[in-house]
C-alpha cells in the first residue's frame, strides 16, 4: 500500500485522515489503553504501532460513518491478545511504576495509585478492557460491545464484575 501525504480518501490514510492525521488523532487513546492492558511502557509503544500499521494495512475494511476510535481500539486489544498468546504467558506482568507526580500528599498518593494500579492489573483480560475503555476512554458500552465483539450486555456484564473485583481487592487499602 502506498502512503501518501493528505487527508483525501484513497491516500494510504483511514476515514478520510491521512497516516499522520491519524496517529496525531488516536495516538493517545490506543497508546493507553495498550498501557493499561500490558502494563510495560516498551510493549506499550510497540504495540500502539502495530496497531496503527495493522489499521493503515486494513483501512479497506473500515466502514465509512461507523466509530474510527472504536476500530482503532479493538485493533490494539485483538494486537495485545496476538503478543500474549505468542509470549505464551498466562496473565499480563504487574505495570511498571510510572513517573512519580509530586503533590503534598505524594507518598499517600503514590501508594494508593500503586494499589488501584496493582488491583486492576489483577483482572481478567476482557474485564479489565471493559473498565480501561469505560474509565479512561469514556466509551459507551455499545462501543465497548463493537471493541470486544460481544453484546451491549456482557459489556455491562464485565464492568461490573471488574468493579466488584476491585472493590473486593480495594476493600481496607483506599
């Protein structure tokens, strides 16, 4: 496939945006939510890219008037789920810490991050999708249901199983 500068259809870019436009668009959002999901800034930045190479090499699958960001983003959950099952590994590593913020409650902060960081770590894979798009994506569950290939329901379903989850391991510790 040829890329090419521009925003015009045909132009190597998806919906009408151009590769650049793009990436510029939806970086932040695929970029978190693979974050959250694998928990290593390394695979996190490979994964935001394979997502959007993946997106730019199927752009002829998109459909026009239908929700880019969620295409987007059920690429890079189905990108995070091809890298687990080659690594072969049963649940995703704990997260690496992020940079610290300081604040004046930063030590109560920090450990209270580290906890809900450590809880969510500690869902199942489509549990702790759901919640990741909810919280921090503000996707509505239909559009969680188009990311995860299920019904509007079972994504209600898993966001609050994930939220009893966390309430049970939070329990005492927030």
């Amino acid at each position: 496939m040829k890329l090419e500068r521009g925003g015009e259809r045909g132009t190597g870019g998806v919906d009408g945006l151009s590769p650049e436009a793009l990436v510029e668009r939806h970086w932040e959002s695929v970029y978190r939510l693979v974050y959250h999901l694998c928990g290593n800034l390394h695979d996190a930045q490979d994964l935001a890219q394979e997502t959007f190479l993946k997106a730019l090499a199927a752009a002829d699958s998109f459909k026009a008037g239908t929700n880019l960001k969620a295409w987007l983003l059920r690429i890079a959950s189905n990108t995070f789920l091809d890298l687990r099952r080659r690594k072969k590994t049963a649940r995703a590593r704990p997260m690496e810490a992020e940079p610290a913020v300081t604040t004046p409650d930063g030590v109560e902060q920090n450990e209270l991050m580290r906890h809900v960081t450590s809880a969510i770590g500690q869902l199942e894979d489509v549990q702790r999708t759901v919640f990741l798009l909810r919280t921090q994506e503000d996707l509505s569950f239909r559009e969680i249901a188009e990311v995860i290939k299920t019904s509007e329901e079972t994504a209600r379903w898993h966001m609050m199983q994930a939220r009893r989850k966390l309430m049970k391991e939070l329990d005492g510790k927030v």
